[in-house]
C-alpha cells in the first residue's frame, strides 16, 4: 500500500483524471436511475434501462483497461495479474454480451406496441455501448503484453 500511495505523491495527474472520470460516469448512472423512475411510458424506462447498462458496462471495462495500464505502466513490475485482467476481459465481453441478449428480451416484452418501430434503436444501444471500449482496448492490449512480458524478462535477469 506504501508503493501505491508514494506514486500518487509522485504523480498525481493519473489519480485526478480517474476520479473526474470517475465523477463523469457516476453522473451518468444516476442520471439514467432518475429518469428511469421518472419515466411516463414504457418505452421511456426501456429506454433509459438500455443507456443504463450501457454506461455501467462503459465504467467496468474503462477500469480494467486502467488497472492494465497502472499496473504496466505506473507500477514497472510484472504481476500475473495483468494477464489474469486480460482473461477477465475476454470472459466479461462474453458476459456483457449474454446480459445485454436478456435486457433486450426485457425490452421487447415490456414496451408498448406504439413503440415498436423504435425497437431497432433500443437494441442498438444495448448491444454496441462498449463496443468501442472493448475494441480500442483490444487494439491496445497486445501492446501492453508485450510491455509486461519485457518488464518479466527484465526481473527474471536482474535476480
């Protein structure tokens, strides 16, 4: 714990930016939680169920891909568990996709019949909102491997 306050000492920006990122999201989510309690219609909590999920699932693997970074690139120190996050992300990606299956069931069933030429759009929300954060970090993630299986080598020769 030492090791991980010294180098908020050192270098505070990281931490700033998480947590505004942090207050963004946090922002978002109560924002989706208000106006789904305050939804007239079906279609409208449906709705802001859909953006819901979909900013829930944006903030967990927005702290993954984080945890990957800090753990590479701010602690310099191999662990497993950076390739434990990437198993982690692979089997999450699989499960949001299996979770966001049965909340567009939920959808279906429960908007109105006047609504359902807006159907598309609500899957739509529901399956692509982390998309671009699972395919940008799958972009950036064989890069920060690599970066982890040097920082390995780099260990194993200095013992």
């Amino acid at each position: 714990m030492t090791c991980l306050f010294r180098n908020v000492v050192k270098n505070p920006v990281p931490l700033i930016l998480l947590l505004a990122l942090a207050c963004v999201m946090a922002f978002f989510i109560a924002g989706d939680i208000n106006n789904m309690q305050e939804a007239k219609t079906g279609y409208d909590y449906c709705l802001n169920l859909c953006y819901l999920i979909g900013n829930i699932s944006i903030s967990y693997f927005m702290c993954i891909y984080f945890m990957m970074l800090y753990l590479t690139y701010m602690n310099k120190q191999y662990s497993k568990w950076i390739i434990r996050l990437f198993y982690i992300l692979g089997l999450s990606s699989l499960a949001y996709f299996a979770v966001a299956g049965h909340v567009y069931d939920y959808v279906f069933h429960h908007v109105e019949s006047n609504y359902m030429e807006k159907l598309p759009s609500l899957a739509r929300t529901i399956f692509t909102s982390p998309v671009y954060w699972i395919i940008i970090g799958y972009f950036f993630i064989p890069k920060i491997l690599k970066d982890a299986q040097k920082m390995k080598e780099e260990q194993e020769l200095t013992v």
